[in-house]
C-alpha cells in the first residue's frame, strides 16, 4: 500500500475557493476514478494555511494508472483550463509519499 500526504499551502484570501473546488470536483473525481481519499483538513500555520489530504494506493502502478485517469479526465482539463491567467488557489506544495 502506498499514501499520499498532500500539503497545498494556499494562496492568501483564497481559502474557501480551494476547498469548494477539492469537495466539489476533485473529491468526486477522485472516487470516480477508484482513488481512495481521506480528507480534507485545513492547517494554520503561523504563516497561511494549508489544505492536507491522503490519497491511498495499491501500489506504484496502481498510483500511476489511477492519477493518469484523474488528469486527462474532460471535468478536470475545465478545472484547469478555467484556472488559466487567474491568481492559483495553491501557492505551494508538498506530497510525502508514505508505503508499507
């Protein structure tokens, strides 16, 4: 089994635009494509705010076919098209990949 633990450090006043967009889409998408997801919680720092989340796989490769499916998903190619020239939610990020 591999986990993700996933840090998105969020761009100042963007706050609940990240999270809508996590609950609203990505959770969706991610069970849509078989990803399960733990999450998400909201940490402050003494600097900002981060949204954590865990994604759980089977393996390396059932990692990679899964986040495949999830990018070239149509619904996600909007998400990140209507992103396009806007201020990013996300400022900055980190993933520690955890297996057992």
């Amino acid at each position: 089994m591999i986990a993700e633990l996933r840090f998105y450090t969020i761009t100042p006043g963007h706050t609940p635009a990240l999270f809508d967009q996590f609950e609203g889409t990505s959770l969706r998408l991610f069970a849509k494509h078989g990803i399960t997801a733990y999450g998400p919680w909201l940490r402050r720092l003494t600097k900002g705010e981060q949204l954590v989340y865990m994604l759980e796989f089977e393996d390396e490769e059932d990692k990679a076919r899964r986040w495949s499916a999830f990018r070239e998903d149509p619904e996600w190619q909007k998400v990140v098209a209507a992103g396009e020239g806007q201020v990013p939610h996300v400022a900055g990020s980190e993933i520690v990949e955890l297996s057992r």
